[in-house]
C-alpha cells in the first residue's frame, strides 16, 4: 500500500487556483508524517507545473481532450492515473471540478470518499476527517478506514501558503515533471465541449457574489456611498444594500438584500452600518460568515453576524481600503 | 399605470372640431364640439364583454361588471391617493381589454373595503379580486414574494417561515406564565390565538407579552395552542390562495377540537376576520373577540400606575373598523390611560386610510412600490405626524413593522408606533416593552 | 424522449437538529422533512424540457418521510408519474446507497435524461449525480444551470467557479446535476397539491440494491459547530480591527495575499 497522497489541480484563465495550493499544502503534511510523496495532477496547462514545487511530482497531459474543463475527460484522466499510480489519498476541492471527478473515482477506483471535508488527519492506518455538514450546522466526524480514500475538500480550510513553493521554501521542480501517456484513454468520450462562456462583466448578480459588501442607512447620504464602493471595488465585491437606500433610488433594486429584495448566500457577508432588522436578516442570515459594523452594540444584526465591530464604518471602511490596495 | 404612480391627465374624447363627409351628397361638413360628440368613437362602443365574462364567470367576479362608471369609489380608495387604482379604472381597464388574470393590478388592491362603503352599484373588490387571484394562482401566475410566503405558510403553518416548535418563545420573558394547552389541557375561559406577527416578529413579541401582563393583571383565564397553533391565514386566501386556506381551516379546527374553550380572542383583525365571517359558513362557529374587544369593557377594573403624557392618534384597521364594524373598544381603552390624549386623523372610523397589508399587499412591498409613488404605510406616517401625534396607536400585528419603517422612511423617526396593548401595559406599570 | 427526476428528502434546517443519543445522526423522530431545494430545481428544468419538446417526465424519490407531499407537489405541477422507491430504508441514507438503489430500478427503465439537484445538505459520502452516473455508467455533469435536449444529445451549460460556463454536448442517456433551473421553480396552488393527494399516483416499487463499498465510511459522530448565537466582538480600533477583517478574508481566499 502507498503512502502517496494526490491532488487535482485546478486552474482557471492561466492561473492555479488557491484551492490547489491550499490541498498542496495540506498533502505535503500528511505525506511527510506517512513517509509518501505529493503527486498533483495538472491536467491542460503543462506551463503552470513550476508552481507547484511543493509537489513530489507533477503530472501533465496537454491533450486536447482535456484543454477545458470536461467533465468525463478528466474523470476518466483521474481514473487512469490513480489506476496506476495507487495513492493512499486522493484530495480535491467541492468546486465543480472536484463534484464531477471525485464522486466518479468513488465508484470506479474505488474507494471511500468524504466531501465538504474541513479537516483530515491521520488516525492510526485510518483517516479521521472532519465534514460540514447540514448546511454548516453541524460537523461530521468520519472514519476513512482501508487502504485509499478520496476527501473532496472544502476551499478556504487550509493556509494556501503551505503549498505555494516560495513560502515554503521549495525551489523549483526541476525534472518531477511527468507527461501522463493517455493514448486511448480518451476514445468514445460521451462528452465534448460546445462552447465557453467567460461571465459578462459589468453587470451585477448578487446572489453569486462569494464576498458582499453591503450597506445600510449607517451611512447617511448619498454621497457617501462612494467610499463604500471604493472598498467594494478594491476587495473585487459587489455593493448590496438594506432597502432603505434603494428606496432612495441610490442603488439600483436588484442590489437589495432581504424579503422583499434578494437572498444571499455569500461566503462573507460585510454589513456596513446595517441595524438588522427582521426583514433584512431573512434575505442574509444564511451566508457562510457574517461580519457586522454597527456603532450600536444592541442593534440586531449581531446576533446573526460571526463577528462584529462597534467602530464607526467610515474608519473602517479607510482602513481597509488602505489594506486591500496595498 | 405610470412608474412611481403618478397621475395621468385625462385624455378627451371630443374633439374641438371635426369634418364630416356625407356618404349621400359628398359634401363636407364643418362641426363644432358639441355637434360632433355623436360622431366620435364613444366611450360605449370601444368595449369587450370578454373581460367580464371570464371574470363574471368565477363565484365572487360578478359584481366588476355592474360598476356604471360613477367614481364615487376611486378618491377613497387608498392605492389611488399615492398611485393609479379603484374600482372604477379597474372597471375601465378591463372594459378596454385589460387581461386583469395576468396584470400587476390584480395585485395592488387591499382589499380594505373602502370602495364597497361608497359604491351605489355594491361592486365588492373584496370578493372580486381573491376570485381572480385564485384562478392566477392555480395557473402559477403569482409574484415569486407572495408565492414565497404560501409556501412557508404550507409549510410552517406561519407566513414568516419561522420554526413552529417556537411558536410560544416569546412566552419566555414574559414575566408571567403563560398556560400552553398541549402540556396542561385543563379548561380554559379565553383561548389566546396569537397569530403569526406576534408570535415571530420581535415587536410583535413584546406586544404578546404586554397581552399576557395585562390579562394576568385582570384575572383573565387563558391559554395559549402554543406549536400547536397554526395561523387562519385569511391574508393568504384573499391573496388568491383558497386552497391553502381550507387546508389550515382543517388543520385548525382540528386541534381546536381538541380543547375545551369558551371563546377565543386574537389580536389579528385578519384572522379574527375569518373566524368570524368564514368559519361559519363552514359550520365551525366560535364565540370571537378582537383583543381591545375582551379588554375594554374591563377599562374600569385596571389598576394605573403611571400617567403617559403623550398625544395619540389611533389607525383603525380595516378588517376590525370596516370589515367587522368595531371602531370603539380601542378608542375605549386607549381613552382610559391616563395622560394619553387622543386627537384623529383626517381618515378615520369608516373612511379610515389602509396601511397597505390586507390582502396580501403585506407580500407585495416589491410589486407595489413599482406602482405607486410612496407606500400606503408612509402616507398614513405622514398623516399622524400632520395630527400631531407622538403616538401612533395600532392594535393589528401587520402594522407595528410597516409603521415603524415608514416612520424611518419618511424621516419622522420621532413618531413613536405602539401597539394599544403595549400603551395600557406601560401605563400599568408593566415591563413596557 | 424521458426524463427522469431523482428527489431526496433532507432535514428541514429552519428547525434547530437534535442528535440521537448515540450522537451519529440527527433525531429523525423530532425532525420535518422537506425536498431538497436542488432537487426542486431538477424538477423545474425537466419540466421546462417538457414543455419545450415531446417527452415524459417521471418523478422518482426513495420511501423516505413526507417523501408524499414532495411528489404530489410534482405531479401537480406536471410531472406524467411518480415512483416511491421502497424497501428497508430507515435513517440517514447515504449517497452512495441512494445511488445504487437509484440505479438498480433504473437499470429496468429506459431514460435518456436524469436530473436530479446538484447536491444536498446531508451527501456527506458524496453527490448523488457523480455516484449514479458512475454506476450506470453514463456520462454524468454537475452544476448545470440549463439543459436543452433533443435526438439523443443534450447540451448542457455547466458552470465552474468564478461564473465560466462551458456549454457541453453530452451523448444521452446522461445524468445531470443540477444547480439551477432556467426559471425560478413554479409556484402550484395548494388546491392542486390537494386534487392530486386524492387522486393518487405514486407508484410503489420494491427496490434491493447491490452492497456496495461504502462500509469503509464511517460516520462517527455529528457535532455542534461551537455556539454561535452573538457575533464574536473584534477588539480594537478601526486599525486594529481591519487587519482581522483582512486576515479572515484572505483565509477563506477572498482577497490576493
Ligand atoms: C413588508 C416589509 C418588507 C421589507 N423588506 C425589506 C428588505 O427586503 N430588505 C431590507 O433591508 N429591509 C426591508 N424592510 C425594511 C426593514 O424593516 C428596515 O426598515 C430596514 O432593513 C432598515 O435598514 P437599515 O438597517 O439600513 O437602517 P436602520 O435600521 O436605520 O439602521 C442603520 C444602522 O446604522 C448604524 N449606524 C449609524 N451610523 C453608523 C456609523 N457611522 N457606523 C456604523 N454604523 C452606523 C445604526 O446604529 C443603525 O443600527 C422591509 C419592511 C417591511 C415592513
Ligand atoms: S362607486 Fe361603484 S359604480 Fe361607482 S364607479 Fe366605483 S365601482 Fe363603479
Ligand atoms: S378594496 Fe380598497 S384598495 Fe381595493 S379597490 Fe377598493 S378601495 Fe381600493
């Protein structure tokens, strides 16, 4: 049985995404304590291989098959690979990617697979993981016993700076660069991709927003809601806001959060000067984490926020802006 | 309608003058106005019957057709003061082909009864308007707020989708017990049916208790169905969804089945509305009172602690004032508190303006502010100040919230918005809040 | 051509979940039970694809509690059958078990189309339209948010992170997960809910399904996450109180580092 521990790569417009580096990082822990290497998988840009020194060994393929993302090429990759390669554990994340292609290696590797997982340690020959589950509201604690086991990981656990090869001190990889031969793997695929489509700049979903800057009647007046865009700009969010000021007409209505406007479910939800009021919080209190500013220690929004801060939003908000542009 | 609701000047349907040709002689003749009105397409003849059929058709949309166009009813009718609305130009639209089944009008109406008062024809919105809702809402035709708001309500048995089990949370702080039947089925004199707003919403929750401090003040027996309770949802079936009505009737009726009572009392005028006009008709028959109607004959047995000192203005409800005919049990009460003075606004009793909740209209913030130029809730904020209240006394649970944010709105965040029950307790000396 | 619509029963999470006594699951006894909000929009896409072309569309859901109302609510909303899958299910089923139950009555049915939601609060062990279109061994694709179907292809707008969107012609039959319909899911009146509950139509079938090798997952416990209930106050000025806010940002990988 390996002690190896694989990630799937995964990359977006010429970039790896964090979450790659976050499982890069995270394998090189649990390899170095079980004696394995850390294999990645990069399948498509061959060119971002020198990234991910953290790795033991990266393997490519630049066949067309897999030049975007599809789903059943790159399941079918994955299945070749871990076929051959027999780590004790495969990690992905729970974007798309790591829906399509982990649940598939469940079945035709196959092995046991934990998903939304937050946390994984060693147990003994076991893998004891932690999972989110229902809706965050409770965690899971799960026992991936035998030989491999797959995890499909949660974005955002794990310091993304373990696995980037400058932070942690790993220079670059020089010869672990492995071409994957695929020949045949890809015959008879069911699937191909028509078309990609990039998202349309400019105009504003805030209910896909990951990250929601949104204000409320704390600010004033008008004029000052462009040192909140500001922000919004700078952190690369939308501005959402309380009905108030769309009643005003100072922020078009598809921004408004709330009953008789959107809900969001944003990974981080900023309320800026925002009282919390019921029919506010049936629009927001879902969202994943909920930072509040409200110089008011009594208003209700922090009974829903994770964490809050009485200082006044103007301060805070110069101050980050100072942050985020640095 | 125009965005923002603003009037539209009327357009003539004389001309200043007109040329007619004679089909015999060719020859052309010059008209002046009075002349050539019976030469003009007349209001009469550019109709359809079909609107009305399909509308007359439904048990309930007979009466849209009988309107002969005298306009008593569109300058009472509260969506018209700060929009386009009222019976009349309903009337009109459909004469003209509006498909009113699948246009945002449908939904605009209150159903606060204002019109049915004045019209000498009895065209009752009140029946029309929930009978063509219903065919919308069985074709699927219903904005996504209000449909949002059925389904919790079919749900949860509450419209604000809030966990039943929680339904006699706010009992906690209190500072009095309150009795929940399921736990201690012991006979009981008064059945407190609370309802969806004051059971959930927060200020809806310190009226509950000050309900509770005060009738445990009086010696009222009483107890609450406590998750056992489900709302009547009389809102939800003058919104076009009768089926969900029924279903919660069963589901009501059921568990009051279960106990023994002698009347109910509620604070909601919507339910109480149901319990009194639609019940019956199914041959559920209680004994009913709104909660000022249980209290004010009890005024002289309270015991004062503490004066006011405060004017008050009072908003009748429709669905108690015009709907059951109770304008005085509130007056009562709030009359007894000591240092409270009560001045009227300009709309009130029987003209009373509505606040914008009935009918649905409490689900359709979003659709109705597309229509009208400000809400009916901050119309009627501004007419209390304009009394020169600091008060604006409420005894229905829709209106506590949408007071307070048009009182926000309109920038009159001085106006205060109390529940009557909220007053009397404070003036008892009771936690106040 | 027909479409088939997987939907589940999860836990409703407006309620707060109790645990049983042993810990590994939460009190089913206490618990409401309502679709899973992904399968809702499955359903809405299939119907969608109803109307849009010729084809038949049957609801399929395990024998799970209040699963009834969830298939009544599809049959009035169009849905041409509805199938109760039964059998000894008791407690939390996991995906993998649901999958290959799914796919020991489909194996017996010709489909060209399975739409079921894209995931669901409780599939710890996994999604469901990955695991069942393994096991069929058909194509299988997530997070779709429209899907158009017709002589056995279906194109299907898939969405990745950050909002790219590949449009993919997928060779049927196919099962499909989906994030969202094209519109959002029809509102059916209550009066229909109810014709339908009287009417009847849901078919049972008794389903065994092959032992599959989930025994190596094994749940241990369920927790609470540690109380929430008030925010936890960030201490400091606003100085201070930024560079918090910046280092939770950057720990959920919202802002460059
Ligand atoms: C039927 C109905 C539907 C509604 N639907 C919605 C809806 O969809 N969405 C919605 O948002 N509302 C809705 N409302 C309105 C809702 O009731 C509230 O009125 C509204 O949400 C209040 O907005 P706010 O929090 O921005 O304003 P406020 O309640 O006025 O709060 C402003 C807050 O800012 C704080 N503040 C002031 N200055 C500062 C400063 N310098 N720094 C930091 N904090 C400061 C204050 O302490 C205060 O808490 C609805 C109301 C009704 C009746
Ligand atoms: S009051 Fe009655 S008859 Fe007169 S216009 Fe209005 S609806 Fe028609
Ligand atoms: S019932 Fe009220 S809101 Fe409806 S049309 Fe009549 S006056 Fe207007």
């Amino acid at each position: 049985m390996g002690n190896d521990v694989l990630v799937l790569a995964e990359h977006r417009n010429g970039r790896l995404s964090d979450v790659t580096f976050e499982l890069v990082g995270k394998a090189r822990e649990l390899a170095d304590r079980g004696g394995g290497r850390v294999l990645a998988v990069l399948l498509g840009e061959t060119s971002l291989a020198h990234e991910l020194g953290v790795a033991d060994v990266v393997l490519c393929s630049e066949d067309p098959a897999v030049a975007t993302y599809n789903a059943q090429a790159y399941e079918r990759a994955m299945v070749h690979v871990v076929e051959r390669q027999q780590p004790r554990l495969v990690l992905t994340s729970t974007t798309t990617v790591g829906m399509d292609v982990s649940t598939a290696l469940s079945v035709h590797w196959p092995a046991p697979l934990a998903s939304y997982v937050v946390d994984v340690r060693r147990d003994g020959e076991d893998l004891a993981v932690t999972c989110r589950a229902y809706g965050g509201k409770l965690l899971a604690e799960v026992a991936l016993t035998g030989p491999r086991a797959i995890c499909a990981v949660i974005a955002g656990c794990f310091p993304a700076a373990d696995g980037r090869s400058e932070v942690a001190g790993r220079s670059e990889v020089a010869g672990q660069v492995e071409l994957l031969d695929l020949e045949g793997v890809f015959d008879g695929l069911g699937v191909s991709v028509a078309q990609v489509v990039e998202p349309e700049k400019g105009d504003v979903d805030i209910t896909a927003a990951d990250l929601l800057v949104s204000v409320g009647r704390g600010i004033g007046s008008r004029e000052n809601l462009e040192v909140v865009q500001e922000l919004a700009d700078a952190l690369g969010a939308p501005l959402a806001a309380s009905r108030p000021l769309i009643d005003q007409g100072w922020l078009p209505k598809a921004r408004q959060v709330g009953k008789s406007g959107l809900t969001v479910r944003p990974k981080v939800y900023l309320a800026l000067g925002i009282s919390g009021a019921p029919e506010h919080l049936e629009g927001m209190q879902h969202a994943e984490t909920v930072i509040a500013c409200n110089t008011d220690p009594k208003a209700p929004i922090f009974d829903v926020a994770t964490y809050g801060t009485t200082v006044d939003l103007f301060d805070l908000t110069d101050e980050l802006v100072k942050r985020v542009q640095e | 309608m125009p965005i923002g609701g603003r009037k539209q000047p009327p357009t003539a349907v004389e001309l200043e003058h007109a040329t007619v040709t004679s089909p015999l002689s060719g020859r052309e003749w010059e008209l002046p106005g009075m002349w050539n009105r019976m030469f003009e397409q007349r209001v009469e003849w550019d109709f359809t019957t079909e609107g009305f059929e399909k509308i007359g058709s439904l048990e309930g949309g007979e009466s849209l057709e009988w309107c002969y166009g005298c306009g008593k009813c569109v300058p009472v009718c509260p969506v018209d003061l700060v929009g386009e609305y009222g019976p009349r130009k309903i009337h009109r639209k459909v004469q003209t082909g509006l498909d009113l089944f699948t246009s945002d009008d449908l939904w605009l109406c209150t159903t606060c009864m204002n019109c049915l008062r004045v019209c000498p024809k009895e065209v009752d919105m009140v029946k029309v308007m929930p009978a063509v809702r219903e065919v919308a809402v069985a074709e699927g035709q219903v904005p996504g707020e209000l449909a949002d708001v059925f389904e919790k309500t079919f749900r949860y048995g509450n419209a604000l989708g809030e966990n039943p089990r929680r339904r006699h949370a706010w009992t906690r702080d209190a500072g009095v017990d309150v009795r929940v039947l399921a736990s201690d089925p012991r006979p009981v004199d008064v059945l407190f049916y609370v309802e969806d707003y004051w059971s959930y919403h927060p200020r809806g929750m310190q009226a509950a208790r000050s309900f509770a401090r005060v009738a445990t003040a009086l010696g009222v027996d009483f107890a609450i169905l406590g998750p056992e309770e489900k709302t009547i949802g009389d809102s939800q079936r003058l919104a076009g969804e009768k089926g969900l009505f029924e279903a919660l009737m069963e589901d009501v009726v059921a568990t009051l089945d279960r106990y023994e009572f002698q009347r109910i009392v509620t604070p909601d005028p919507h339910g109480f509305n149901a319990l009194v006009k639609e019940y019956p008709k199914r041959g559920h028959r209680y004994d009913v009172l709104h909660y000022t109607q249980l209290l004010a004959p009890l005024v002289d047995r309270i015991e004062w602690r503490k004066e006011l000192d405060c004017t008050v203005t009072f908003h009748d409800p429709c669905y108690l004032g015009r709907h059951n005919g109770e304008y005085d049990a509130p007056r009562t009460l709030l009359r007894a508190i000591p240092g409270v003075r009560l001045v009227e606004m300009g709309r009130c009793r029987e003209n009373g303006y509505c606040c914008g909740g009935g009918g649905g209209g409490m689900w359709l913030d979003g659709l109705t502010a597309n229509h009208t130029s400000e809400r009916l809730s901050e119309r009627r904020v501004r007419e209390a100040v304009e009394s020169g209240a600091d008060v604006l006394a409420v005894c229905c649970p829709y209106e506590v919230s949408r007071f307070e944010d048009g009182a926000k709105s309109t920038g009159n965040d001085q106006l205060q918005v109390r529940d009557i029950i909220e007053l009397v307790d404070e003036a008892m000396g009771g936690g106040g809040g | 051509m027909r479409i088939v619509v997987a939907v589940k029963q999860i836990p409703d999470l407006v309620e707060e979940l109790e645990l049983t006594a042993d810990g590994t699951d939460v009190d089913r006894e206490l618990l409401k039970m309502v679709v899973n909000e992904f399968d809702d929009q499955a359903l809405e896409e299939g119907l969608c694809l109803k109307e849009a072309g010729d084809a038949e569309l049957v609801v399929v859901a395990l024998d799970e509690p209040d699963v009834d109302q969830t298939l009544h609510a599809a049959l009035a909303k169009g849905a041409d059958a509805a199938i109760k899958l039964t059998g000894a299910l008791t407690g939390w089923i996991d995906s993998h078990r649901r999958a290959a139950l799914l796919a020991s009555w489909l194996s017996g049915q010709s489909f060209d189309l399975v739409l079921t939601g894209v995931q669901a609060a409780d599939d710890l062990d996994g999604q469901l339209p990955g695991l069942l279109g393994a096991q069929l061994e058909v194509p299988h694709i997530s997070v779709a948010v429209r899907v158009e179907a017709e002589d056995g292809m279906a194109k299907v707008w898939q969405e990745l992170a950050g909002g790219t969107v590949v449009v993919d012609e997928v060779r049927l039959p196919a099962v499909i997960g989906v994030q969202a319909a094209r519109q959002a899911p029809r509102y059916v009146s209550i009066s229909r809910i109810r014709q339908a509950q009287q009417s009847g139509g849901i078919t049972e079938v008794e389903v065994q399904a092959a032992e599959l090798g989930t025994e190596q997952f094994a749940l241990r416990r369920l927790v609470a996450p540690e109380a929430a209930g008030h925010a936890e106050m960030l201490a400091g000025g606003a100085g201070e109180v930024a560079d918090r806010i910046v280092e939770l940002l950057r720990a959920k990988g919202l802002v460059r580092s």
